[in-house]
C-alpha cells in the first residue's frame, strides 16, 4: 500500500491492529458458544473477554509495541495464529488454556479475512455512491449539451454530453449492484476445525460467531474458506477499475488539444510541465488509468487461489496478503479521485457545437439516406448518392449540405426544404428524456 495512493479508512482495515481485534472477537465469540454449550466454563468464557478487552485496549495504547511483541514471538514460533494467541495468553492468565478449543488457524484466518473484506466493500460502495452523485449532478446539468458522439474515434452522430455521463452512470449503478453482490459471497464464517468435519467442534459454535459477526455459516469449508468466493470478489473490483479507465479514458480523449470539449480542473499554482509552461495535462486521468491496471492485476492470483491440494494449503496466503490491501486500498483511492474529477470537469460546450458543425453536416449522412430510401430510391442507390457527397465534403471542397443541394439524382427526391429540414440537432436528441428517465428515473 503506497501512502500516495492510500486514504485512511481502508488502510485501517488492514492494519495489523485491526486483524488483531478481529481474531480475538473471533476466538471469544466461540467461547461464548462453547460456554452456552457446557463444553468450558462459563467463568472461563467470561475472564476470556476481561483480559482479551485488556489485550485489545493495550493494542490500541501501543500498536506499534504491542505487534512488535507478537512478530517477535511469531519469529521463534514461525506461526502468526499461536504468536497472536500467545500474547493474548498473557492478558488472560489460565484461562486462556479454553482459547482455541478445536478450532484451527485458517477458522481465524479465513473468517477475519471474510470480515475485512466485508468491511472493505463497505468503504468501496460508499465510494461509488460519491461517484454516482457526480455524475448525476453533472448528466443533469449537460442532459442537452449537444456534441459530436464518435465511433472508432471519428465523428459518427449527434448526442448530448449528458448522455455520455449517463452512460456512465448507468455502469457504476451496476457496478454498485456488483459489489453488494460480491460482499454477500465472500461473507462467510468457517468454523469447522481441521478439514473441516466438526470433529472436535460443534456445529452450534460456528453458527454463533456468524452471527455475530454478520457473517453467514461456509457450508462445506474443508478447513478454508473456497476460494472461488475469493476469485468472485477480485474479479468484481476488476470490473470496477475497468469502469472508472473507460470513463477516464474518454476524459482524456475529450482534453486533447485538437479536441478540447472538456478537461480537468487545472488549479492556481499547478504546473503541466517541468520543460512546458503551457501545458495542461489529463494528469489525474492519466493516474487513474494506470491504477485500474493495478487493480486489475489482482484477478489473476485471485483466479489460481481456487486450485488448493486437498483439504486446504497455504499456496493462496502470500498472494492474498499482497492483493486483498494493494487493490481494495488501489480501488478506494481511484473512485474518490473519480468522483472529485467527474465534479470538477471543465466542460466547454461551445467547443462542442463547433467540433459537431465542423464537417458541414457529414454527422448527418444517415438521416439523408434514410430520407431517399422513403422517397422511393433504393438502399443502394441512396447510400452511393450519399457517401459520393460525403467523400468530396470529407476533402473540404463544401459542406455535405451544400454538396446535396447541387446533388440532381438527391434533388429529384428531395425538395430543398425538406433537404433542410434533415440537418436538425433536435432530430437526434428527441429521446434524451427517455434515456434520462431510465438511467436516473422519473
């Protein structure tokens, strides 16, 4: 987790302070379950909670000492689960011999890190609702801003900015949709015991700490947690960062100089260039593009974590240690530097209108030829009659509606007025309403 790239929130879900605290309301949660139960004393259940709260008020005092003192015992123990419960022991005296009772490393492991990953999903769906407003404010404030829409990155037909922004809108709203979902699979508790059977722990105890944690019960866990919930998750921010790089990307094409429809806001003071004073460049969604390939990277050891030998190994405990905070911590930054962009855009809608007229009315070749084809002349013949003009306004010798009409074969079809009257923006953007009310209802 580079600081540049980190906000407080989700690096406190996984600092180790936080995993500590987790693993410890885990571990107490089942006593309480196993007291319930008669299989420990209920005293014993209680005094686990006293000096745990002790340990955990500690760990807040002194972070920084107090997992020095858990990495040092981890360094003779090569063991971060008895390191932790270890020094737990030493807060809760003798007691702490019911701590732990059936239960294996990955019943800690996987359901604190089902508990994290919740909470990270937490931060990432309020960081799309941000970027969600942004973009609503701002596909409202343009829904009739005329501009050029292009395809293959040459002028095609005309929409309205707002559209564009509700297009976008409309795929962070399933984004949104993703990442519910996804936080619903990877919430899951596994407390079943080595390879999972139950052997040495009751079922009960399992379904108690579930449910006090907001988790739902692994119903087969073979000791982990599968991992296919874990790909499902990765795979979900993937998506997102490939969402917030088709809206940056976009961004970036409209500030090209030869473009310049809009552009980021370039603050007092900021510099585009260390060489160039004039420059103004699409640095943050430049930075955005390249955090998305951050994010995106996590999908591929998420993927290759679902094959385990077994029952369970730890092949998959490396990588999840780099992906699970690089790319919720990555994804985090990325949608709020988003949605601050998308508020802040500097739209220039003259630019626009004049980017849309500057080909004499090419943007208009289909509605002509759709025109011809209702008078009677063949799709063949309309298209060739159409593009023949098109090509010679494309080479700058008039515009396309100057070129029609002088077109003899056009005119025997088409009056001058009705010519005219096929050349008209409100042509192509009388169903804006009907977009809007489907992406942003009534």
């Amino acid at each position: 987790m580079l600081p540049r790239y980190t906000r407080p929130q989700m690096a406190a879900i996984w600092a180790p302070e936080n995993r500590f605290r987790i693993w410890f309301e885990i571990e107490a949660h089942a006593c309480d379950a196993m007291a319930g139960l008669g299989i420990i004393p209920k005293d014993a259940a209680r005094a686990i909670w006293d000096g745990g709260k002790k340990a955990m008020a500690a760990l807040q005092a002194d972070p920084k000492g107090n997992v020095e003192k858990i990495d040092a015992i981890e360094r003779v123990t090569k063991h971060d689960v008895i390191a932790f419960l270890t020094w737990l022991g030493e807060f809760i005296g003798p007691e702490s011999r019911f701590v732990h009772q059936g239960m294996t490393s990955s019943d800690i492991l996987d359901t604190s890190f089902s508990v994290q990953l919740t909470e990270a999903a937490d931060l990432l769906i309020g960081d799309v609702d941000r970027l969600l407003a942004a973009l609503k404010k701002r596909a409202l404030e343009h829904r009739n801003t005329p501009t050029i829409g292009r395809s293959h990155g040459i002028h095609a037909e005309p929409t309205t900015f707002g559209v564009k922004l509700a297009g976008h809108h409309a795929a962070f709203a399933r984004n949104r949709a993703r990442l519910v979902a996804a936080r619903a699979e990877i919430a899951t508790c596994a407390i079943s015991g080595a390879v999972g059977t139950f052997a040495n722990i009751d079922p009960r105890v399992e379904e108690h700490v579930a449910r006090k944690l907001g988790l739902a019960v692994e119903p087969v866990s073979t000791q982990v947690i599968p991992r296919d919930r874990h790909a499902v998750f990765f795979s979900t921010l993937a998506v997102v960062a490939a969402s917030i790089e088709n809206l940056a990307t976009e961004i970036r094409h409209l500030q090209r100089t030869e473009v310049r429809e809009a552009e980021e806001f370039f603050s007092e003071g900021q510099k585009g260039s260390s060489a160039m004073p004039h420059k103004r460049n699409p640095v943050l969604t430049e930075n955005l593009t390249g955090l998305a390939r951050v994010v995106r990277s996590a999908v591929v050891p998420a993927l290759e974590n679902v094959t385990l030998w077994h029952e369970r190994d730890i092949s998959h405990s490396s990588a999840e240690r780099y992906i699970a905070p690089d790319a919720t911590v990555t994804l985090d930054f990325a949608l709020n530097r988003a949605a601050s962009v998308v508020d802040q855009l500097v739209v220039y809608g003259e630019r626009m209108k004049g980017n849309l007229d500057s080909l004499g009315g090419l943007v208009f070749s289909q509605r002509v030829m759709l025109a011809l084809t209702q008078k009677g002349m063949s799709r063949e013949d309309s298209y060739a009659a159409v593009q023949r003009n098109a090509m010679e306004a494309w080479r700058g010798n008039a515009s396309f509606l100057a070129l029609c009409r002088a077109d003899k074969e056009i005119r025997q079809f088409l009056a001058d007025d009705e010519l005219v009257a096929l050349f008209d923006m409100g042509y192509h953007t009388k169903h804006v309403d009907t977009i809007f009310k489907r992406v942003f209802g009534s």
